[in-house]
C-alpha cells in the first residue's frame, strides 16, 4: 500500500480511514474529488469517493491487527503515549497524503499473533513513513 506514492502519482490526495468494525478495524482508501484534500464532509456528500472496497487488515495481511497493548509508553519523547487507541490520526481516524508528499501526521498501533507490538509513524511534511517495533524486554520502541 503506498498511499503517498499514489497520491504523487495521481496528483490528488489520497486518504485512508480506518473504523471499528465487530471485530476489528476496516480500511477504506478514498481519492479526493474537488482539490480540497480528503474530507470527512466530502466523503459524507460523495465528494471524495472509495477506491474500492472496505478491508479488513488481517484479510490483506493475516495474523496482524490493528491494537495496542495496555500500558504502552510513547515511542518518542515528543509524543503521547497511545493509550487505548491504535488509531492516531485525528479524531476522523482519516490519514490523508497529498499529491505534494505531505501526510497527515499520525501513528498506527498494529499487533501480531504472537503479541509483538509495531507502529507505523507518518510524518507531516515529508510524509515519511516510519515503523517501529516494541520490545518488551527494556520496554523500549525501536526503529525497523
């Protein structure tokens, strides 16, 4: 999924919004429809429309959620810890990539089978993507 890549490609943002499902999280990649970037209003109206179907990430990537463990400290010092939400872009759950590189900034908590614990950063200007695994041992975040 290289949603940034895709936005340069296409010239015009491209966003991916994750909600709860029953048993888990869904992901649906929207393309922007009037220039003004992704939306929550825009998708609303149909402004801004699917490109494609809704997924769940364990369909695209078995044995990996979208989850968090209890207790987990921030990956860096300049952020919040996560708390209780594995979805860390904004209160629409929505990160956007624009057609000039740019992102939404914003963190996705991700787990595997084996409890291991990852997070792909994203960062707002650069629209750098990052990932990170949690060791346990030392309780510390490391870069991937």
């Amino acid at each position: 999924m290289l949603f940034r890549s895709d936005a340069v490609l296409r010239s015009a943002s491209i966003g991916v919004k994750f909600g709860p499902s029953t048993d888990g999280y869904v992901m649906t990649t929207y393309v922007d429809g009037d220039g003004d970037g992704i939306r929550s209003e825009d998708i609303r109206d149909g402004t801004d429309t699917a490109d494609g179907p809704s997924a769940r990430l364990g369909e695209l990537y078995p044995g990996v959620r979208v989850g968090v463990l209890d207790g987990l400290p921030a990956i860096e010092a300049s952020a919040e810890p996560p708390g209780d939400d594995p979805v860390r872009f904004g209160a629409a759950r929505l990160a956007s990539f624009a057609a000039d590189g740019s992102a939404t900034p914003g963190t996705l908590y991700l787990q595997g089978i084996d409890g291991s614990q990852y997070a792909v950063r994203v960062a707002g200007e650069t629209g750098r993507v990052r990932a990170w695994v949690f060791e346990r041992r030392g309780r510390v975040w490391r870069p991937m």
